[in-house]
C-alpha cells in the first residue's frame, strides 16, 4: 500500500483528493491519501482540482509478508517492482 503526503503544487501545500477516472470530482480530500491500483490522487483546494507546473508528494511504501511466505529455509531475496503514471485530470 502507498501513503501519499506533504503534496506541494508549484511550491504551495495542497491537499489530496482521490478519483477513479478524469475528470472526475476528487473525494475524500485531506492532507493524506492511500494510492491504490484503479484510483488516482489529484492536487486540490477549496474543493477543488489544481493544474500547476511542479507537483511533488512524498510517498511512504508499506509492505506485507505473510507468516507462510517468512519461513524461509535458505537464504532468500525478494523483489518487487513498480510504476506511477501521471495523467493529466
């Protein structure tokens, strides 16, 4: 899961709303925002979707292993990957 936070747009804080598809009118605005596959964060205030020129947000990756999956007999290396796609709201 990614936790999404101190959002700054154009070098002012903003908050974080999520949506499902462009366009879309963002929910759940608030200082912080849990990205998950299907559902986008945009930049907001006063209820409303901001457009700038520079966005940064710090994101915070948490990670699960199960109890079947952590015994391990030998030594093991686990690797994951993944992406952002920006798009334009």
């Amino acid at each position: 899961m990614l936790n999404l936070s101190l959002a700054q747009l154009d070098g002012k804080r903003v908050k974080l709303g999520n949506v499902k598809v462009t366009g879309q009118q963002p929910d759940n605005m608030m200082e912080t925002a849990l990205l998950s596959p299907g559902v986008g964060v945009v930049p907001v205030q006063d209820e409303r979707t901001l457009k700038g020129a520079s966005f940064s947000v710090q994101v915070e990756i948490n990670t699960s292993v199960s109890g079947t999956a952590s015994r391990v007999a030998d030594r093991t290396t686990w690797r994951s990957s993944g992406s952002f796609e920006l798009v334009e709201n």
